[in-house]
C-alpha cells in the first residue's frame, strides 16, 4: 500500500471506500434476488440467515464471518499484521450494515418462484449478471482506491503469505470452501440440496465477476480525480506526462514471436544512437527483487491459458500493491524500470508491455512489429535449430502467454491496433524496410514535439 499520500488525500480515499463498500453490498445483494445461487464469499451467511428462527440477519451473519476472518489473520500473521488492517473491523460492521439495507432495497426485485420457466430464468440470468456486474465494478472501484479491503479478502491474502503461495490459488482454494461450508450448511438445516441457495449462479459469480473486474479495472483511472486531491493531482499526472518526462524520444517495440522485432528495436536504437532495452530489463528487475535473472526470465510475459482462468477466477479483490503473486512483483517491478528508463533519456524499448506502461509519455512512439506464421516458424526453425513443427508450437505458446500477460495487466487485446502508433508486417518489408518506417515515424513525432 502507498503509504506516501497526504492527509486530504487519504481523507478523500477512505471517504471513497465507505461508498464503493455500498456498491459491493448492493451487487452482492442484487445477485442473490436472482434465487440462482449466492456468490462464494456470501453462500454461508445467506444460508444460515434463511433458517427459520435463527434471529440474525444476513448482514450481522457478515460481520460474525468477518470478524473470524479478521481473528485468523492476526493468529497467522501476529506482528506481522499492519496495524491499519484492523480498520477491517470498523468495515465489517459497515458492510454487513450495508448488507441488510441492500437485501431491503432489493427485495422488490425477488423474482416469483411461480412464473413462468420461459420468463422467469431469463429474468434471474439478467439479474445475477447485472448484479454481478456492479459487484465486479465495486470490486475494480476498491482496488483502484487502494486504501482499506474487506476481510474477505485480507484472510486470503493472511494464508498465501503465511504460506508463500500465490493470492490466486489461495483465493480459489478460499472461494471453494466457503461453498462448501455454505453446502454443509444447506445439507445440514435444510435437509438437502437448494439450487436457490448454492446453484448454477454462485459457479457463473466465480468466473463471471472475475472476467468483469478486468474489464472495468482499465477503465476507472477516472477515478483519481476523486481520490487526489486537484493541486496533488496536476503535480502528479499533468507534470509526469508533460515537463517532467522531458523532450526525447521513446520506442517501444512489441513483436509477435519470429517477427525479427527484436532485430528491429536494435537496429533503431543503433541509427538513433541510444541504448536498446530489452533483456537489461531483466537483469534491473532481478536486482530490484533480489531474484536470480533465471526466476524473471522464465516467468515474464509468460502467463498460460491455464494461469489466466485461474487469474480471472481469483477476481483480483486486492491492490497489486499488496499481492505478493510472483506475476504482479514482476509486472510491478518492471513497470518502475522501464518507467526510469524512459526519464533517463532516449532509449528502444523491447516488450514488456513499454507501450502500456509509457501511454501518458507524449514523445513515445508505439510500434508493434508481426509476420505471417510460416515465415515466422521458418525464422525460429532456423535460428533455434528444431523442426517447423515444435518452432509452430513455440510460436503459439510464447505469443500467447504475450497476449495473456498483456491482457492481465490492461483488460485490452495485446495484438490490437488501438495500442499502436505504428504496425508493421516484417515479412512483407523486412529489417531494414520495418527500421526506415521506424525512423521515419520517430522523425515525424520529433518535428511535431519540437
């Protein structure tokens, strides 16, 4: 957490989180009226606060879970524990009292268990995704505020430490038995199984609301204008973007794998006569994170298919600030890096989202470099020395951990033009004809700077 903030700015934070805890209540609630099934974090207090008799609402349920879960992260972590995390206790009783007046406001929205099939399951997909939606963008809203978090999430965040796991599979891991417990529960007062408790819209919660957080997350920076205050703020963004990046030229340079990218951003750098970044990049992080340039060369830009679903299902319910998964470290650690380099001076930047992380720097040029898949397999087969058959099947696992790491980090596709100044097909023009279009852009931008 950015503990480097002013007074007013803090003030303006934790007054923003007391409003976004009401948009997290009011999702959460939202969903459960669709009677398709609760969403993880919610199934045991839901369903203890059905049994007839029982004399808790669901929201004081909330705050008894919470508060357990506050329990155990001091047991975990004991000094270790930031004092400023008990302020979760203080949230706790806000948010379950924000549970119970959300279940009121949408108790009207109930959908009756008499209408018709035809009409009513359409009604309750339209609501559990409408309000999964609001849960997500609350979710998206309480990262990007960066100053509190819910003890839903801070337990998870208590055992991948205590463990030294990742936040995602400690979180999926929490997620499912939360379930499970919520069905213990079903089973237990209830005597069997009820979709309207524990059913096909607590599964669509766990994927959908985790999809829709890294859709909104990209797209709320807008929000900064409410957490800084206007005089911070314009130090801070308008003077980083303009004076303080300085006059000179940036290059970013992304690739699609075989393209002869990184022969381009060399020979750029060469005819600008500046240094060229690529896997210096790895060597500063390493150093930065006190890890061995094997550990962030391996997992770098290189996150699977199967690490991103299990990315979307963690939901990302905590700052990167406070994530300790080895895939935000270096993300983190590598943005701080390149963001030196580019205030050091004129520099050719090679991957590693440069083109992302450099948008507000007005003198950089964003270029992306592809080719065609059989000239690509042709250059790898050739360059590596294996058959074009395990060069296609590298050219597929390296650009799609590149899509899927970019993808993460900012909800947008990584081969989209919308990203790039300047794209160019390698095949078509070769090294030398991609570098003199390079040029000739990095010209343009320079004279109209100047």
């Amino acid at each position: 957490m950015n503990t480097h903030r002013s007074k007013a700015e803090w003030t303006r934070r934790y007054a923003s989180f007391i409003v976004i805890l009401f948009i997290i209540a009011f999702g959460t609630s939202l969903s459960i009226r669709a009677n398709l099934g609760s969403s993880p974090i919610s199934a045991p207090p839901y369903i203890l606060s059905l049994i007839p008799g029982i004399g808790f609402t669901m929201g004081q349920l909330t705050i008894f879970m919470h508060v357990l879960f506050i329990t155990a992260q001091v047991a975990l972590l004991r000094k270790d524990f930031e004092k400023r995390q008990f302020s979760q206790i203080l949230v706790s009783f806000l948010f379950g009292f924000y549970t119970d007046v959300t279940m009121w406001m949408t108790g009207f929205l109930q959908i009756p268990f008499d209408i018709n099939p035809m009409l009513g399951y359409p009604l309750r997909f339209a609501e559990l995704l409408a309000g999964g939606a609001i849960l997500a963008f609350g979710i998206a809203c309480e990262v990007r505020c960066d100053s509190l978090m819910l003890a839903g999430e801070g337990f998870p965040l208590a055992i991948a430490k205590f463990l030294k796991r990742d936040f995602g599979k400690v979180k999926i891991c929490s997620d499912t038995s939360l379930v499970c417990v919520g069905t213990v529960f079903m089973f237990v007062f209830f005597g069997g199984w009820d979709w309207k408790m524990v059913g096909v819209g607590t599964l669509v919660s766990m994927f959908y609301v985790g999809f829709m957080v890294r859709v909104f997350s990209p797209r709320i920076a807008w929000l900064d204008k409410i957490f800084i205050p206007a005089g911070e703020r314009v130090h801070t963004h308008v003077g980083a973007a303009g004076a303080a990046w300085g006059d000179h030229l940036i290059v970013t340079i992304a690739r699609t794998y075989g393209s002869g990218g990184n022969a381009v951003g060399e020979e750029v750098a060469k005819r600008l006569g500046c240094p060229c970044y690529n896997r210096q990049i790895i060597d500063r992080t390493a150093l930065q994170m006190g890890r061995s340039q094997e550990f962030v060369e391996k997992n770098e830009q290189n996150i699977p298919t199967s690490r991103l679903w299990e990315l979307i299902f963690a939901d990302t319910g905590i700052p990167q600030s406070m994530n300790p998964s080895k895939d935000d470290a270096i993300y983190v650690s590598q943005s701080r890096t390149i963001r030196e380099l580019a205030h050091e001076g004129p520099c050719v930047i090679i991957g590693r989202l440069g083109n992302w992380i450099l948008r507000d720097n007005p003198n950089t040029l964003r270029v992306f470099i592809t080719s065609g898949k059989d000239y690509a397999t042709r250059q790898v087969a050739a360059k590596l020395g294996m058959t074009e058959e395990e060069a296609a099947k590298k050219i597929d696992r390296v650009n799609t951990g590149r899509a899927n790491h970019y993808w993460q980090y900012t909800g947008k596709q990584w081969a989209g033009i919308g990203g790039y100044d300047l794209v160019i097909n390698a095949e078509h023009l070769g090294v030398d004809g991609a570098v003199d279009m390079v040029m000739r852009a990095a010209k343009h931008l320079k004279n109209k700077h100047a």
